[in-house]
C-alpha cells in the first residue's frame, strides 16, 4: 500500500539490487500520454530521492491503446550512461505489455 509520505516510493523496490519497479496501467486513449508524463516525473522523483541504479516501468495496456509501442518504449528508457540524478548513473527501462 501507499503511505502518506511526502516522497514517493516504488510499487515494487528492491533496495539490495538498487531497483524501483513501477506498474502503470493504461485503460482509455487519454491515458497514453499521461502514463509518459508520470514516467517522466517518476524517473526524475525517483533519481533524486533514492539510491536506485535501475527502474523498471511496465507498462500494461491490455486494449492496445499505445499505437507506437517500440517508440513509447525508447522515449521512456535510458540506457545506462544516458540519464543521472544525484551523479548517479540509472538504467531506465520501460516494457509495454500485452
């Protein structure tokens, strides 16, 4: 569950492998691009206040709403090298499913 905590924590981490696991959802149209923008943010929130080295976003989108998926998928993920927060250097990858 969810506290009230006024910093953000992963669905799923796992701090020994230094992992953040977050499940996004899209159900209608007008969640594609807001699932992008969370991502955006998560990344981003998660980079500053954690010590993860890797986060991993799935992306369930059971009704096929994601028209480009290989291109939503790039946008959201660095590889590691690409991004870093806090001098860190994070793994970001995204997974689109179905």
């Amino acid at each position: 569950g969810k506290g009230s905590a006024g910093y953000s924590v992963g669905d799923f981490s796992i701090p020994s492998l230094k992992l953040i696991l977050e499940v996004k959802y899209v159900a209608e149209k007008g969640d594609v691009k807001a699932r992008a923008n969370e991502i955006s943010e998560d990344i981003w929130k998660y980079g500053k206040q954690t010590d993860c080295q890797c986060m991993v976003f799935f992306v369930y989108d059971p009704k096929l709403l994601i028209a480009d998926r290989i291109n939503f998928a790039r946008m959201s993920s660095a590889t590691s090298g690409e991004f870093k927060a806090a001098g860190r250097e994070i793994e970001v990858i995204t997974v689109v499913k179905p």
